[in-house]
C-alpha cells in the first residue's frame, strides 16, 4: 500500500463525458439507460480498485440551446436518477463507493437526509452526497420558478440545508435502537435528540426514522469554487471535485481549499481534493492525437454554440474561426465555469470552434491526451506537486475507453507505486479513503 495512495473516481456522463463521444465507431449510444451495462462497469470499476463512481446529476434536461431543433444535437438527455441506480450497482459489488449530486435548491433537507441515510445501509456504508446548489434555469421551471434563484442566495440556504441534514442524521444516537424484547422498548429515549430546527428558510422538528448512518454521515463531496463555495466546502467537504485546466490553477486550488478548511478548524488530510480529467489514450501518441481530432471533429455547432451562450451570448451570427466578443456580465448560472471559460476565450489564438470543442469534450475540465505512460506524468505531477490528493476520471465514450483506463491507465499507476492494489479500511467509502468518521453530535432541544 502507498503511503499516500491516489484516490480515483470514476464520473461516467450519460453516453460518455465527451459531448461527441457517443457518435465514434465502436460507442454504445444507448449506455446511459442500460442498467447491466452499469452493473459492468461498476464491477470492472472495482477490479481495478476505484474508490468510488461518480455522478454530477441535475433534475433537468440542462442545456442553452434555443429551439428543440438545436438541443436534438444534445446526447445527455436520458439519463437515470442515480440514488436509484446506486441500490442496484451495490447489489453487484462489495468495496466500490458511489457519489451522487442532490440539489439543495430544489430539495426539501428531510427528504435527503432520510434518502442518504437509507442508501448508507443498502449500500453498506459506501454512498456520498454530492452537495450542490442546481445551477440551471431549467431546474428552476421544473419547481415552479420563473428565474433561477440568485446565487448568493443559493448558497445561503445551501449552509442551512446541510446543518439541517447533519442534524437529521444526528437524530439517534449510534447505540440508540436497543430493540429489547424482554423489556418491549425499542429505542433508548436518553438517545434520542429531536432536531427542532427553525432558521432562515427551513423549520424542520424532526426526527428522522432512519438510524444514524453506518458511515456516521455519508461522504460529503462538494464541487463549488467560487467564494461561497470554498467557504461551504472548507466547512462540509470530504470530496472537492473541481475542473483546473492546469498544474498551477490546481496547485493555488488546493492551497486555497485548505486553507479554508484550517479556518473551519479542520485538518489539511479531512479534505480530498480531485479534480476531473478527461484521458484520451491511445497505444502511441500519435493514436491517442488522431482519436482526439475525430472526436473534436464530431462536435457539431448545433451541439457547441450554446455551452457558451451563458458567457457570450448568441454567437451562430458570427465567423466560427474568428474571435471571441467580449463576456456576459452578471451571470446567473455557476459561477466558477464562467469564469473558467472566459479565461480559455482569453487565451492566444482562441476561436469560437476552438473554445465550443473544449467546452464539448470535457466541459471544461483538464483534457490529456497520450498514451497511458503520458496520462499518468501528468497525474503523477499534480498530485506530487500539491495539485491534488486523487482524480476523478471521465470517459469520453463507452465502453472501450472506460475498459482502457481500467486496463492500462489503472495498473501503470499501479506500478509507479501511486495507487493502491488492494482496498483498505472497514469496508465504507469513508474507511477506503482514509476518512474519520464523525463522531455524533447532540444539536437538538428537547
């Protein structure tokens, strides 16, 4: 076992992260809907010793396009619920961890905790929760919403949203439910602690009817970078998931991120930060540059124009090879991505084509391509280097990308001694990522 082993997830989007993935010879157009096709990749997921699956869900069809006409270009359309999808891949499997995205904007803090509890237990102990706050105006006309809640006020209500669902979890004691038949009493009263929460924007009495989770509470992962979001996630996280495009924004990143942690009292190792890549491999470098080109090639302007219309607005009247006007200001939607996108548009040389295929193939994360020997210096440098503690890998297109990060990326960081062979811990997400379970906390009146 490395002494400090690199955490791996795997973040598989719909038919692919590439948003042209699912047009290349060879991809399953229909994965994202095939649950044994799932339950595959979550064993084989496990063979290779990831930490952990990965979904960065919203309740909506999200997406800028301004007819039906352009969003039939968009492949990430149907896809399944995953609290739903992760009862039926821990059936499968034994030490895999699962972590999926719950809004805080569009949920009720009761349902999530409860949800999250009961998942604790079917899954024995390996589920998170992704904590973010929705970002799209799609989600918002889904829950009765004209417009898209603001975003300082989305984040308000994230904090009080998760104490809420802390608290709920807190509700009974570890040891609370005695279930003694002798006497008739099924739980010690003298462990039990009724939330009684009235705040802000949530008045929740509680208790919640589900034990305290196996894990204690459920790893916490959170994908927000802009100020209010370092702040929740110093304050919450076990999980920050980001996008940085380069070994110095991941370094400062990082810095940054830990930093808030020890202002929330907290230890550097509580946090895990992992950042997303894209691995576009091939057996030589010049297989893995030509599978890049024709998957860049497949993005359709119908499909690339809107992942920047909520940064530039309408572009289609202007020259795809030609420059970038200037950026929207005041956006709305989640902030870290726009201001990501508009320090790509400001980079030399960039065109609309250029920044739209970036934005398509990984939605703004780090894209690396090469052979698995290429992938893994780049790993290896960040994550010696103070840019990360683990990654979260996306797949351009199912399945034979998905089988080379198990089968070729996988045991060359294996063999550099960076990921571990074996999983460790109890048996919970929390124990294979070397995570402390908390410990209970009493915040109800009685």
């Amino acid at each position: 076992m490395p002494a400090r082993p690199m955490k791996l997830g795997l973040n598989i989007v719909a038919n692919g992260a590439h948003a042209a993935g699912w047009r290349m010879p060879g991809a399953r157009t229909d994965a994202a809907m095939d649950i044994r096709f799932w339950q595959e990749m979550a064993r084989a997921a496990e063979r290779a010793r990831f930490h952990f699956m990965f979904w960065a869900d919203g309740i909506a069809v999200r997406h800028s396009a301004r007819d039906d006409d352009e969003l039939s270009y968009n492949a990430r359309i149907d896809v399944f619920e995953p609290l739903t999808v992760i009862g039926a891949l821990s059936a499968v499997t034994e030490h895999l961890g699962f972590v999926a995205s719950a809004s805080t904007t569009y949920n009720e803090p009761y349902h999530i905790a409860r949800k999250f509890a009961s998942l604790d237990y079917v899954t024995r102990g390996r589920v998170g929760w992704n904590v973010v706050t929705s970002w799209s105006e799609q989600e918002a006309f889904n829950f009765g919403r004209d417009a898209h809640m603001e975003h300082g006020l989305r984040y308000r209500r994230a904090e009080e949203f998760v104490d809420v669902v802390f608290g709920l979890w807190d509700s009974w004691e570890d040891d609370a439910f005695i279930r003694d038949k002798a006497s008739g009493r099924y739980f010690d009263p003298a462990k039990l602690h009724t939330l009684n929460h009235r705040g802000e924007v949530f008045a929740v009495k509680g208790p919640l009817n589900v034990a305290r989770p196996l894990q204690g509470y459920p790893v916490i992962a959170q994908a927000g970078s802009s100020g209010p979001g370092q702040d929740l996630g110093g304050r919450i996280a076990d999980l920050i998931y980001t996008a940085q495009k380069s070994r110095d924004d991941a370094i400062a990143f990082y810095a940054s991120v830990k930093r808030q942690g020890e202002v929330a009292g907290r230890a550097p190792g509580a946090m895990l930060v992992m950042p997303g890549v894209l691995p576009i491999m091939g057996r030589t470098r010049q297989e893995a540059q030509d599978r890049f080109a024709q998957l860049q090639a497949l993005v359709h302007p119908a499909l690339g124009l809107p992942t920047l219309r909520d940064t530039y607005g309408d572009l289609s009247h202007l020259p795809p090879d030609g420059p970038l006007p200037s950026p929207l200001e005041g956006s709305n939607a989640l902030k870290s991505a726009h201001q990501s996108i508009v320090r790509l548009g400001n980079q030399p040389g960039m065109t609309i084509r250029k920044l739209y295929q970036i934005m398509a193939g990984a939605s703004g994360h780090n894209i690396s391509v090469g052979t698995p020997a290429d992938i893994a210096d780049v790993m290896q440098d960040w994550f010696e280097n103070g840019g990360c503690d683990g990654w979260n890998i996306l797949v351009p297109f199912l399945p034979e990308p998905a089988y080379e990060i198990f089968d070729w990326l996988v045991p060359e960081l294996q063999r550099r001694g960076l990921v571990a062979t074996e999983y460790a811990g109890d048996g919970t997400l929390r124990g294979s990522l070397g995570l402390a379970r908390p410990a209970f906390r009493s915040r109800g009146r009685r």
